[in-house]
C-alpha cells in the first residue's frame, strides 16, 4: 500500500476515535469553546489530508460536517443533540468509507448525498424537531470483516443503494438518511435497531453534567467505547461491533507501533548509561595487556555501539519525511487553484527530533497551503504585477546556532494588512484606535488568533480560520517561535525556530579556565591558534582583543571574561597561548577566545535546569563520553551579548524602530580636504563612488579637464576654480552620477566616513559651499555639491538639455521641508534636472501659496515637520483644497513598507528615501507621466 | 514536654500532609551542625562527594551540574541558600537528590544521618523570630531528644526567585 495511503489511514482512525469522544464531550459541555475548536480542527485536518490525497467522496461528507461545526464555533447554530447525532453519522460514514478504502486501496464509488444535504441543511438551522427516525438514524453497520469479504459485492450493493437514492427527492425524504450511510451490505440486518433506541429529543444543552450521561442517547453512548478502543468500529454496532473491530484493527496500524516518547527517552538514558559503562570497561582493559576479556568485551563494544546508534536512530528523523506530502499537496492545489506553483525544498536531511517534527508536520502543512492558496497569486495577476507566471513556495529547514529554522517563503503578494484590520474590526478582536497605534508586525500577529482568515472567499482549501493558530499553539509548544515577515506584493516568510531540544548536534569541546564548555559546531568557521611565536598575534584597541585575519579585524570575545570565570591557575597563561573559534551568527563573524581546544564529539543537547534558563550564553548543557556534564555555548547569546549588532530577532524589533527614530537626524557624510582651510563634507548618499584618477589620462577638451570613465567622457570639476591639476600622480576623485551622466569633484584627500547630526551653523558666502558645520569635532565646511553640479552640467552638457527643456514649459516643482539644508540642496538639483522649483519651509507656507492662487505640477513634501507633518499636510491637501489633483511625492528618512503605506492612505502618489537623489528624479518624472497619462 | 501546649490551629494552619497524617518518615541531614529533615519520599537519591561542573553567571547557590545515571542534576549548595558561610573545601560532603517537577536537583549537604520516624505531637511551626531565610524554606520543627530537626520544604528550597527579594 501506498506509504502516504497508510498513514493518513492511521492517521485519520486516530483523529476519528478522538472525535467520537470529544463529540460526546462536546454534548456534555455545549458552552466549552475549546473542546470545539478542537473538533473542529480534527474535523478540518480529516478533510484536508482528504483532499490532497484525491478522495473526493471522503472529503465531502468532512466539509458538510466542518460547515456544520463552523456554524456552531460561531454561535450561528446551538449545539443540540440531534445535530451532534448528525455529525457522528457523519463521521461513521467516514469510518466506513476509510474500512473500504483500506481494503481495496480506492473509495467506493457513488456518493452521499443525502448525508450531505442533511448536513448542509443543519448548517441552515433548518433541521429543527425531525421525526425520531430521523433523528436517531441507524448508525451505519460495521464495515469490519465485510470489508475485505464483501469488497467484491460491495459496488453493486452500493450502486444499487445510489439508484435507489437518485430515484428519491432528496432532503424532504425522512427516512432517507437512515439509510445513506449504510455503504455497507447488512442494512437490513441492522436496521430494526434504532427502532428500539429512545429517540433522543431531550435537550442536552443543560450544563448538568450527570443527568445529561444518564439520558444519553444509546447510539452516543458506546461509541465513547468504541472510540476509547481506537478502532474503526461503526458506533452503534455496540458491543459485538468492538469486538470485530478489534479483531481487524487494521493490517495497516500492524505495520508500526506508535511508542510513548518516555519510553524511548528511558531508554536512550539506559544506553548512554550503558555507553559509559563500557567506556569505562575498555578504559581498564586498555591497561591490562592481557586478558581473556578482550575478545568479549570487544563484542560488547561493538553492540552497544550499535545500540546507542539504534536508539538515537529512533529519535531522529530527516525533515523530508515532513516534508513528503507536500510537493502533492502543492500540485493538487495548484490545479484546484488555476496556479502554477512550483515547490523547493531545501535543507531536507536537516535532522530533527521524532517528537518536534510530529509536532511541526500539521504546521507546515498547513501554511504551505495557506502560502499556496492565500500567498500566490494567479498567474494573470502575477504578470500583471511583473513576475513569473509561476509562483514559488521555498521550504527551507536548516541549524542555526541552537536551533532547526525552517522558512517558509512565497513570492506572492505578502500579506494585506489593510485587510487584516479590516478583519479584526469585524471580528471585534480591535477597535480602529487600537489598530491605528499598532504596527504592521503587530497587526500581523491578527493572523495567529483563532477565527481569523482574510479569505474573501471559505474555499475548501483554506480560509476558515483554522491553521494559523493552530500552526502557532503546535510551534509553541514545543518551545518554539514563529516569525512572519511580509512586503506587500514580494511575498511573506514564515520563519519557524524550533530548540534544539534532545537533537543531536556536533560539538567542538574547549576548555577556558579550566572549565570545558560546547560550542555547537554549526557555527564553528575555523580555529585559529595564536601565540607570541605564530604568525597570528592578538592586539588590542583600548584592551578590547582582536585579530588581524586575511586582512580582516575579527572582533574577539573572552570567554574567561564573558562568563566571568576566575582562573586559579594564573591570567599570565593565556597571554602565551590561546586559541580562537572562528563563529558565525548570521552575518556576524567573531572569535571566541579560550585556552584549549579539543576535539569535536556528538552530543544530544538536554535542556538546562529551568532556573538556569535565564542564562542567554547556554543552549543546553550535556554529557560527555567521560560521564561528565558539560555546558553547550549559545553562540547567538554571545553575539548578542557582546556585539553591537543588530541581530534581527523578534525582541530587537523595539529597539529598532527606537534607533531609526535616534539615527533619523543622522547621516552618513564624507569627509575630505580640498583646497586649503578647514576639511570639507558631502552627503555621502550624494556621492556614486569614489575614484583614484591617473592624472596622466586627463584631457583636455574645451578647455576643460576631463577623464575617460567608464566608456564616457567624464568632466573634472576642482572645488577651487584656481586649481591647476598636476600633469602625473594620481587624485581622488568624488564621483557624482545623474543617469548615464558623471561629474567628477578633484579633491586632495579623502578622510573619513562619519554619521553626524548635519547642524549647519554658518550661512556660507562663497558659492559652492552650503554652510559651516561641526563635523567630528571640527569646523568643517559643507559642500553644495549641487552647485558643482550645475557647474559642470551648464559648461558641459548644458545647451542640449537647455534645449530639451525650452520645448516644453518648465514642470512646477513646490518643495516643502522644514530643514534649510535639504531646501539649498535640492533646490538646485531639481533645477538642475530642468524643474521650475519653490520652496517653502512648512506645510503652512505652502498651504498658503495654495490660498494665494499659485499652480504647481508635483509637490515634494518632507514628512517629520514641525507642525503639520507631512500626512496632515497631505490630507490637507487631498481633501478639498484646490490642489486636491497635484500628484505629491513624500521625502522621509524612513522608507519602511509601513511609511509606504501610511503615505499612501495619506495621499502620497510616490514615497522616496531622503538622500536619494535618483529615486526622487525618478519618482518625480514618474509621477508627472503618470498624471499626464491620466489627464 | 507538654503536648497540649501544641496549638490545635497549626496542623491546619500548614495544611501540609506532614501534619495531617500520624507518622512520617524523614531523612535527616546536617548542615553547619544543624539537624534538617526532607520526607523521605521525597528523597531520589543519597550520594558521597560528587564532581560537579561549574555553571558560569548562574545563582550562588547553584553549585554546578552533575551526571546521575545519565541524567544531569542540578547541585543547589544547600549552606548558600540558607545564607550560611560556603563548606570549607577540605570537608567533601554529601547530597540528597530530589525531584521536583521532573526535574532532579541535588541538595549539597555537610552530612546525611538515618531515616526517623517521627509523630506530629512532636512538630511546631516555625517561631516567629525565626531567620526569615530560615522561615521561608521551613515547613516547622520538630522537637527531638536533645535537638531540634528544620523541615525543609523542597519547592520552596529550590524556587530561586524568591531570593533576590530575600
């Protein structure tokens, strides 16, 4: 039989037996949301694994059901006896239809329609008093021993029963259901049953508890039983029907056994106590040259060798077996949805846990769907929006520091946020203001609650708001985290991070005053020894160590220091010789400093004790061969706690949007001398690159120097217009692109790089120079690189462009920022590029001019602004006023897909990064197009 | 040696099982010549000296981590909890393993004595002037011949955060 076929078999008779019970649990406690949320899970699982193994019959009677219990999760429909009988009936049928498929591999055919309307009229409310037989219909026989016996004969009956079906008008038709589950052939030998069971018309809603088990409709009652048992027993067979079903517990749950975890943990201690011992044993054997014991203890050795591999073996499991379903789901899915998906996996022998990955497996699933069906788009709107046709679902599973990462990434149209607070407002999970001070990552996390899903439409793929909180409640139990990034039209990544509790890891064992610690070795890079007599020799900066690697500084931490371990042996030791680890965290490459370094060992990660948790530098600790306890080193926890670095970590995100607010007066500048007097500085963002030019290739032409660069002639513009350039040597030179179009600036020397608050505190006098600022403690003076600009464009290139622009009236530009430094500098800019550019320094000026009558074609506003800020400014504008149809590009340091979007609902047309030169010219002429497309 | 003097109102007061119940059983341990009990059945394990792994940055009180049979055990230095001064390093000691919560800890102790069994006529709570360290890991006393025996209360010995507000 096929392996997924048996399985989900298992599977599926398991989540069956749990549903019996907790329907009868539910009937019990009608008012306990969450046993029905979890029936309503099971039910959902039983239809989506239905689906994507193409059992059509199967998965209709699961999606009849769900509607049904959908309805009463939302308190659409109460939960009544008669309803709950439906749903067993259901689920019976299901039974029955899963006894077939086990035993001839295919579904019966035919299908089960009355079932089904009776469900779907459930689903309406309109199933209200139904006559007792309909009520209590007879629960379909078992489908035990027939199953396999009858499976010849059974087409026929079932044909017949279809015929019979179709002959009869459908929902109207009371008795009907009695018989429409009966897919087996002993109809009529059951069928006088339920004549006989009370009719179950009493109200089980009364949270009584012990009245309600005591009136207990006989058909419910023992399928408690029945489900208890496991089996695939048909639930009003009763008594003799549980001992068929246990007599066929089907050949397929014969072929594994599911063992409690315990037990195999139990067992893996007995080994490695085991290991030990032998250790120990061949430790003393090794010291006796002579012994009959050798040639059996080698035995022993060899079979506890085994063993231990065996019972790890046990534990362990490659991710693709997770993973096996899926690229099946995913086709299906992609013909059901008209997509063309195509499927990566990446990382699949990534090791993990039996435990974790059971756990992990209905997640994945689950948002591999949801990725399919809510992340991609269809491939005509994917064209439309410039992608391929096909879209792409990347699994991506892989160690990290302590822990399995599996990524979950589509490059879809990202998750709609705007329809996520739409949704949550409808839901009454947040009111408007609450949404209003959220941020995008937080409105997010609306997607993990339950009944929650921005599906316009309840497909019977996804979008009924099981998944993501189910995904979440399963990552978390295990311990782990899951991480959703979005960008709004490139796609979203669900990052799962999941402990490397109990997986087993390589480690690097070192020893650091004394003390042998664990580094796993996933993030070891390299080992480098240095000492007074090797090439590698560690200096310090201020008595922080670091070392000089392939000319590279690698920032180093000590380990002696960082765990604050006193050395009793002397600190002049380590100075002689230490040895470094080489570790990478992401990006972030660092050297650990400890003493000794030994050899690498196989460990099985055990979780430290909980009062130890809040230690970040450990993973985990262990035991060694030895039989000594050993701490494992969380190189993600020495990364951040001695590195500045931003590590991306759901935490840090606070603190981030803490330090653009800091950084946002801040900028890069370039530092540089030119000339005489004090240093000079230009935006860095303004400079394309910095070049060394070989005075000997610089021309001359129309009696100005000029340079051959990148297949063009590029002008040399001196900051001091007496400068005469030498005839050899080399200069550097600043490099200022527009387009296909490069300026070069001659300068002496290049200094520095600095972030500094640009402060400008002098007016400058002289052209070409914007101010005098203090810049890394010096006077320095601010260049208005727009000048040179317009320097070398008017001499060079400025009759032609002058020309282009005379054909058509200048485009009016308003530019509004409250900073007098980004007014001087774009204004020439923007004039340079041929715009007609006011400027006024608050909304409030420029709301003015709107007053006074003026006209203009775009208008370029700053966002953080005393006063109105930018938003308002653009609201102002957008509503009512004259300019409500002047295209407006906003200008802000924060270029976030959250700015974007606030921007956009503000009125914005266009969104640009400060500093960015291009993109403004872009945004600018894009935007005027565009208006003049509409127009 | 009055028993009546026991106010009634203590056995319930802790509504421990120490107290409902006629006799228990408890292992008895010195510390800095001070007699202290753990119920016996809360006792896993009794071990001579032990080596113990150093755990950096971790409380005082935690001494380190050791191998049990393949499980590893956290090692509370029972003297630092109690806000005594550190065993001398010349005198090995003993430990008492316990569970708590599936989690095993070794309780470090000077020395582990026998099993008594003692009857709740001989219990007392704690005094009142008693060290408020001293009183937050106790259960009571237990009036011996010649000595007094502090009933350790295990969950409390082991809950670390009550110590930074101590």
């Amino acid at each position: 039989m096929d392996d997924l076929l048996s399985e989900f078999l298992t599977e599926t008779n398991e989540n069956l037996s749990v549903l019996d019970v907790e329907l009868v649990r539910l009937e019990q406690n009608p008012n306990n949301p969450e046993l029905l949320s979890n029936i309503f899970r099971l039910v959902h699982t039983i239809k989506g694994t239905c689906g994507f193994l193409g059992l059509p019959r199967l998965e209709k009677v699961a999606h009849a059901s769900e509607n049904v219990l959908g309805k009463f999760r939302d308190g659409e429909l109460t939960i009544n006896p008669e309803a709950v009988s439906l749903i067993l009936q259901a689920l019976d049928t299901i039974k029955s239809l899963l006894a077939v498929l086990e035993a001839t591999e295919a579904e019966p055919p035919g299908d089960d329609l009355p079932l089904i309307e009776r469900l779907n009229l459930c689903a309406e409310g309109k199933l209200g008093g139904p006559a007792p037989a309909a009520a209590a219909p007879p629960p379909p026989p078992p489908p035990t021993a027939p199953a396999v016996a009858a499976s010849e004969s059974r087409p026929v009956t079932l044909d017949e029963l279809e015929a019979l079906w179709n002959s009869t008008p459908g929902p109207n038709d009371i008795p009907a259901p009695a018989a429409a589950p009966a897919a087996g052939t002993a109809v009529a030998t059951r069928a006088p049953e339920p004549v006989e069971e009370p009719a179950p018309s009493q109200d089980l809603v009364v949270p009584d508890a012990e009245p309600a088990a005591a009136k207990m409709p006989a058909p419910v009652a023992p399928m408690a039983n029945a489900g208890g048992s496991g089996g695939g027993s048909a639930g009003g067979g009763a008594a003799d029907a549980g001992a068929e079903a246990a007599t066929k517990e089907s050949a397929v749950a014969a072929q594994t056994i599911r063992v409690n975890v315990d037990l195999l943990e139990n067992l893996m201690t007995m080994v490695s106590e085991l290991v030990l011992t032998r250790n120990q044993l061949l430790q003393i054997l090794r010291s006796q040259k002579e012994s009959e014991f050798a040639a059996p203890l080698q035995r022993l050795n060899h079979v506890t060798s085994e063993l231990q591999e065996g019972v790890m073996k046990t534990r362990m499991q490659p991710i693709g077996n997770a993973w096996a379903k899926l690229p099946r789901l995913v086709r299906d899915l992609a013909h059901e949805l008209n997509k063309k998906i195509d499927l990566q996996m990446l990382g699949a022998d990534t090791e993990l846990d039996r435990q974790v990955l059971e756990l992990i497996k209905d997640p994945l699933t689950h948002m591999v769907r949801n990725s399919a069906d809510h992340g991609l788009e269809i491939p005509a709107e994917r064209l439309k929006s410039g992608k391929s046709e096909t879209g792409r679902i990347t699994l991506n599973a892989y160690h990290e520091g302590g822990h399995i990462i599996i990524e979950i990434q589509d490059d879809g149209k990202g998750l709609a946020i705007d329809r996520i607070k739409q949704k949550a407002i409808q839901n009454g999970m947040a009111s408007e203001g609450e949404l209003a001070s959220m941020t995008d990552q937080q409105i997010i996390q609306f997607i993990m609650k339950p009944g929650f899903s921005t599906a316009a439409k309840v497909t019977n793929v996804s979008g009924r708001g099981v998944g993501m909180d189910v995904v979440k409640t399963n990552i978390e139990k295990i311990g782990g985290t899951i991480e959703i990034k979005s960008v709004q039209g490139k796609g979203s990544t669900f990052v799962i991070k999941i402990p490397l509790t109990l997986a087993i890891v390589s480690a690097l064992i070192v020893e650091c005053a004394g003390e042998r610690f664990a580094i796993p070795q996933i993030s070891v890079v390299e080992l480098v020894r240095a000492a007074s007599d090797s090439e590698h020799t560690i200096e310090r900066l201020k008595g922080t160590p670091v070392l000089r690697l392939r000319n590279r500084l690698l920032p180093l931490v000590s380990l002696q220091q960082l765990l604050r371990l006193d050395d009793s042996e002397g600190a002049a030791k380590t100075e002689d010789e230490t040895f470094i680890v080489v570790t990478q965290v992401g990006t972030y490459t660092f050297g650990i400093m400890v003493d000794r370094v030994f050899d690498t060992e196989e460990i099985v990660v055990k979780p430290v004790a909980p009062i130890l948790r809040h230690i970040e530098m450990f993973s985990g600790n262990t035991i060694l061969g030895d039989g000594s306890v050993i701490m494992i080193l969380d190189p993600n926890g020495i990364a951040s706690a001695t590195g500045e670095m931003a590590m991306g970590e759901a935490a840090g995100k606070e603190t981030t949007a803490v330090q653009t607010q800091r950084q946002e007066d801040k900028m890069a500048l370039l530092l540089f001398r030119a000339g005489e007097g004090a240093p000079k500085a230009v935006p860095l963002s303004l400079v394309a690159r910095l070049e060394d030019v070989d005075l000997a290739t610089v021309e001359l032409s129309n009696g100005l120097p000029v340079v051959q660069y990148r297949g063009k002639l590029m002008p040399l513009v001196p900051i001091n217009p007496n400068f005469v350039i030498a005839n050899e040597g080399r200069q550097p030179v600043l490099v200022f692109a527009d387009g296909d179009r490069s300026m070069g600036l001659i300068v002496d020397e290049i200094v520095d790089i600095v972030e500094e608050k640009l402060n400008v505190q002098l007016a400058a006098e002289r052209p070409g120079l914007m101010g005098s600022a203090i810049i890394a403690g010096k006077a320095t003076e601010v260049i208005d690189a727009g000048f040179f600009l317009t320097q070398a464009y008017k001499d060079w290139f400025g009759s032609s462009t002058q020309e282009g622009f005379e054909e058509e009236k200048l485009q009016r530009v308003l530019l509004v920022d409250d900073s007098p430094f980004f007014r001087n500098l774009l204004t020439p800019l923007l004039s340079v590029a041929g715009y007609d550019v006011t400027a006024v320094e608050n909304a409030g000026d420029a709301l003015a001019l709107c007053e006074a009558g003026e006209d203009f074609d775009v208008i370029v506003s700053d966002i953080e602004m005393p006063g109105m800020s930018g938003f308002d400014f653009a609201e102002a504008v957008r509503h009512g006023s004259r300019w409500h149809r002047v295209p407006m590009v906003a200008l802000s340091s924060h270029a976030s897909a959250r700015d974007l979007d606030r921007g956009r609902i503000a009125g914005f047309n266009d969104y640009v990064a400060k500093f960015d030169r291009d993109a403004l010219l872009f945004a600018l002429q894009q935007t005027l197009t565009e208006q003049k497309g509409a127009a | 040696m009055s028993n009546a003097k026991l106010p009634s109102t203590v056995r319930k007061s802790r509504g421990d099982d120490i107290v409902v119940s006629g006799n228990q059983d408890f292992v008895t341990m010195t510390i800095a010549d001070q007699m202290f009990g753990i119920p016996v059945l809360q006792v896993q394990d009794v071990l001579g000296h032990q080596r113990i792994t150093r755990i950096p940055l971790a409380p005082p009180e935690v001494a380190g981590s050791l191998n049990l049979r393949g499980r590893i055990v956290t090692a509370i230095d029972v003297r630092l909890r109690l806000g005594l001064t550190g065993r001398p390093k010349d005198k090995p000691g003993m430990s008492i393993v316990v569970d708590l919560r599936g989690e095993l800890y070794s309780l470090m102790v000077d020395s582990v004595g026998e099993v008594l069994s003692l009857t709740k006529e001989d219990f007392e709570r704690n005094p009142a002037t008693l060290d408020p360290r001293w009183r937050e890991v106790s259960t009571g006393i237990y009036r011996l011949n010649g000595q007094l025996m502090v009933v350790l209360d295990v969950p409390r010995l082991l809950n670390f955060t009550t110590i930074e507000t101590a």
